[in-house]
C-alpha cells in the first residue's frame, strides 16, 4: 500500500486507519504500508522502517523507534510534536550553554555515555512530554527558566511554546496548567527520558549498539 489514506480528510482518515488495521488482523497477511503520517505508521504498524535518502535508519517495533530511537532523525521524525534539541556542551555533571544560562543535569545513567566523548557539544533530546512545569509553590531555583512565547489550550492538553536563548522547546503539559505568555518559568526535564545524540554523526549515545549480526 502506497499512502491509501493521503487524500482522504482528518475524521475519514482515522476511520479509515481503523479499517484498515482491522482487516490486516483478521487476514493476517503481511503486508508493506508506505506512509510519510507518521500517526499512521505508530498505530497500524508492527513494525517500522524509518528510510533517510533510501537508507534505513533504524528498523523495530513503534514503541522501541518511539522510546530509543537509533539517531536524531529517527528522533526528529517519530511523534508529534516532534522531539527538542538542544546544543549544549559537557561540563561535568551538567550540560551548558554560557550564551543563554541555560544549565540541564545529566542523569546518573547517561553519564556514562558521556566518559568518552571529547566534542565540544552534544545534542540533548527531549520529547515534550518529558517537560513539565514547576508548581508555582515548589522551590525551583535549581531548576531551568524558559521565557513562555506561545500558550497553545487544546482543551485535552496544553502546549507551550518556550526559549532559553537561541534555544526554542514546545512542552505538552496538562490542560490545567497556569502559565501565561510572556512570563518566564521554571520547568523539570525528566531525566528518564533524556536522550543524547553525536553532535556530528547524530548517533543516540544513551542506548547501548545494536550486537553485529
């Protein structure tokens, strides 16, 4: 199938999806769906194949391409909104930029990843639902300040659009959250679910490489 719901509307489109997905289970016959939605390849695929100029790029199940993905452009394909990235540079615990301030903690876990590497920058990627802000009464001085650009109210959940210098973010938060356009605050990055990338190859140094087959 070469993107059968493309010309198709957003409701007929999900509608369709389901058909579709429904049907493949009950024929059982494997079948190669190709698609640029990738709301279509997360929910209907068993498994995914992410190609770049004809490469593929990292072949597994929606969750696996979800939570690890292989590299930045896996990263920066896969959901929606997509993934945040972020230049920083090592400095022992912390990630730095020294133009904005901006100053993120690196997790015990991916400090590891961190021991050889002698670039003066990596690439840190947070999905935006890794972020979150700070209650307004919790103590926060430790923790990074985004200035608030956008307040997107969806109704089910917020988005934010937030800088910290050069660096622009989107955050999906709940739909109760507070925060207004032109304040600055202080937001958690959820240390679970951090990823670095190579500054140059955009390999994604927090998972471990695949074994050679």
């Amino acid at each position: 199938m070469d993107e059968p719901l493309s010309n198709l509307d957003a409701k007929l489109r999900i509608e369709a999806r389901s058909f579709l997905a429904k049907m493949h289970q009950d024929i059982g016959v494997t079948t190669v769906y190709v698609t640029h939605d990738q709301s279509e390849a997360m929910t209907m695929g068993d498994t995914i194949v992410v190609m770049k100029d004809g490469v593929v790029q990292q072949a597994a199940s929606p969750l696996i391409v979800y939570n690890k993905p292989a590299n930045a452009f896996v990263a920066g394909f896969i959901g929606s909104p997509a993934m945040n990235f972020l230049e920083l540079s090592p400095a022992g615990a912390t990630l730095v930029d020294s133009s904005s301030g901006l100053e993120v903690a690196i997790p015990e876990r991916l400090r590891g990843a961190l021991a050889g590497y002698r670039k003066p920058k990596v690439i840190l990627g947070l999905r935006p639902e890794a972020l979150r802000t700070v209650p307004r009464s919790a103590d926060a001085a430790s923790a990074p300040h985004l200035h608030i650009d956008v307040v997107q109210r969806l109704g089910h959940e917020t988005l934010l659009d937030a800088s910290s210098g050069p660096h622009r973010i989107v955050a999906r938060v709940s739909a109760a959250d507070d925060s207004q356009v032109g304040e600055r605050r202080p937001f958690l990055f959820e240390q679970d679910q951090m990823h670095l990338f190579d500054a140059d190859t955009g390999a994604n140094l927090s998972i471990a490489p695949a074994p050679a087959s």
